[in-house]
C-alpha cells in the first residue's frame, strides 16, 4: 500500500455540498439550523514574552488590585467575542490565546533585534541569528498568538454551501487581516 501523501487541491466547497445533498437526503433533513466555518491563524512571535504582549494588544486591559504591597500588571490574555448580524442569521466568534511550543524561549536577547552593523563586534554571527529567527518564525513559529475564528449562518432559508464557503473564506481572512495590521501599530 502507498501511503504517499498526495497534494490534491479539493474543491472543499463542492465535496460538501454534494455530502450534504447524500446525507440530508438519506436522513430527511429538512431544517438547518447553522452552517460554521472554522479558522485557524497564528500571529507569530520570537519568544514568549513577546507572544504575551501581543495578546495584550487587542484585548480589553483593566487595572487589577496590587496583592499586598506589590502591584500586579497583566502580563497576557485570553478572549473571546462574537459578533452577530441585527438579524441574527450571520455572525463570527473569534477566540485569542497564547500559542507556545515547547522548548520556546522565555525572552529574546534584545541585542539580536539590533541591526548587525550597529553592534561593535559579531557583526555576522548577529545577521546569521536574526535570519534564522526570521526563518523560524515566517516557516514553523515557536510562539505566537492564535486566533481561532468561527464563521456562521443561522438558520438560513437555503443551504447554498459554495456561496457560504466563498464570504466564510473572505471574511475570516478580512478578520484576520486586521487583527494583524492592528498588531503591528
């Protein structure tokens, strides 16, 4: 037996609305309650603390109550929101947490971050270090933050899965867009 993987582009909008068609027709499926669409994305980071931050940036932050006499600040965050239409039959929930492999570090040396031809010395071996980073991130990222993004219709009159996968494909990209472009204000 092949097990090869085969990259085979699917037209995922097709292959569900004929599954679809099989099973509602097998088991009287008269009514739809919600059809979803669920993403995921993630806004990479170098370390963890700078995963944190990042989580800082679009939530609601609030000052909390010190503990004794040391001051706490609010080192990460995790949210959820979900947005409906006025009508209630469109909406989308996007979820936001820290995302973390292991073995991530816990900071990044700032001196990495400088241009190399700043520093006085190790001019190279800086530039070979922020390439690798900058590899790392953009191919297999040890730290970020995720967003998980829930696209929906409820109750809709039709089912008219191609048209629903296009605006579900549009939109979670739309919000993801811009929860990045915010990020890197």
């Amino acid at each position: 037996m092949d097990n090869a993987r085969a990259d085979v582009p699917v037209e995922m909008a097709s292959l569900c609305d004929t599954a679809y068609a099989v099973l509602s027709a097998r088991f009287d499926l008269k009514v739809v309650i919600r059809i979803g669409f669920r993403r995921f994305f993630i806004c990479p980071a170098d370390s963890v603390e700078d995963a944190e931050r990042l989580s800082l940036l679009n939530t609601p932050c609030m000052a909390w109550p010190g503990m004794g006499n040391q001051p706490l600040r609010q080192r990460s965050m995790e949210a959820t929101a979900t947005f409906e239409a006025e009508d209630q039959v469109e909406g989308c929930r996007i979820a936001s947490s820290l995302y973390v492999k292991g073995g991530a570090p816990e900071v990044v040396d700032e001196r990495v971050r400088l241009p190399a031809r700043l520093l006085p010395s190790g001019q190279k071996e800086a530039l070979l270090a922020q390439l690798r980073m900058q590899k790392q991130r953009e191919n297999d990222p040890v730290a970020g933050l995720m967003m998980d993004i829930d696209y929906y219709w409820a109750r809709p009159p039709k089912v008219g899965l191609p048209a629903f996968f296009a605006r579900a494909v549009a939109e979670t990209e739309r919000l993801a867009d811009a929860y990045i472009q915010r990020r890197n204000l």
